[in-house]
C-alpha cells in the first residue's frame, strides 16, 4: 500500500511541476515585449537644454521673478522652480513624450492654479498650449498658448497668450525676458 501511494504522490508531484513549467511557459509565451526606455539624450530631449539655468526675469524692464531650471530623472526632464517677486511660487515638469511625439508641460503654483499644456518646437521656438476652465465662469473654457523663444546672445523670452473665444483672438497676459 505504501508503494502505490508513493506512486501516486509521485506521479502528482511529477505532473504538478510539469504543469506548473508548462503554464508558465505559455504564460511567457502570451507577454509582449516591454516597450523600449526612451532615449532621454536623444536631439528632441536635449532641445529643451535651452531653458536649463538660473534666471533673472524681467517684463518691460522690470523684475517680476526668478526661475531655476534643472535637468532631472537623467535628462528626461527639466523642473521648473518659479518664485515671484510678488511672494507666490509654482512649479513645472516639462518634458519630451517620445511614444506621443510632442513636448508637455505639467504647471501648478501656489495658488492652486494647474496647467497642463502640450506642443511642438516650431523652428527653435517651443510652443505648448493646453485649456482650463475659467476663473471668472467655470463652465468656459481658456486656451493658453506659451512660446519659449531663444534670444540672441543668450536667454530667451518666454510669451504667454490666453483665448476665451476659442481661438479666434489672443490676449497677452506674460511676456518675460529670461537672462542670468
């Protein structure tokens, strides 16, 4: 009797593992390959290199803030540290989708405002926009519009334009000098 319950617990365990190895292979067998890592060095991430630094914002002339862009997550980002002359403060991710092709940036400040905006380099100019509903009537909607343009001689200017008629006319509510 021993003999023939060894047998048996034998041949279960012996199909069990073999069970087991054949569910797991055609469980490797189903999974897709894992997408690739982006490249965070490719030429599309590092246009954004222009707006790395410490800078000294200016508007008409005026300084209305400072700002610190630092490359992080091994260039696949730049942060943005915004502190203003007025004592508010806000920050942004903006960084290069690579499976969407387009540049996107993800804002929120301490007043609780968040945007999020997408785009494309338009020549050496970044232009990203995105909607949010309104402040005065949140069942509307703003489109924002910002250009990060580089200046010669170093810096760029960065111009902000907002829309509550859906395009057809363009308000400019920033138009910030960066320089170090």
């Amino acid at each position: 009797m021993h003999a023939v319950t060894r047998s048996i617990q034998s041949a279960a365990l012996a199909a069990l593992l073999l069970g087991s190895s054949v569910m797991t292979a055609s469980a490797d067998e189903t999974k897709k390959p894992a997408a690739p890592m982006p490249d965070c060095h490719s030429a599309k991430h590092q246009k954004l290199r222009m707006l790395l630094g410490e800078w000294t914002v200016t508007e008409d002339g005026k300084v209305v803030g400072h700002n610190t862009l630092t490359p992080v997550y091994g260039d696949c980002a730049v942060r943005e540290e915004w502190k203003s002359a007025s004592g508010s403060q806000g920050t942004s991710l903006t960084f290069y989708d690579s499976q969407l092709d387009i540049y996107r940036q993800t804002w929120i400040d301490s007043n609780g405002i968040v945007l999020e905006l997408s785009g494309r380099f338009e020549g050496d100019s970044l232009v990203l926009e995105g909607k949010r509903p309104s402040a005065e009537d949140p069942k509307a909607t703003v489109d924002n519009r910002i250009i990060w343009t580089p200046n010669e001689g170093g810096g760029f200017q960065q111009v902000w334009t907002v829309s509550s008629d859906g395009g057809k006319t363009w308000k400019r509510i920033f138009n910030g000098k960066y320089a170090k």
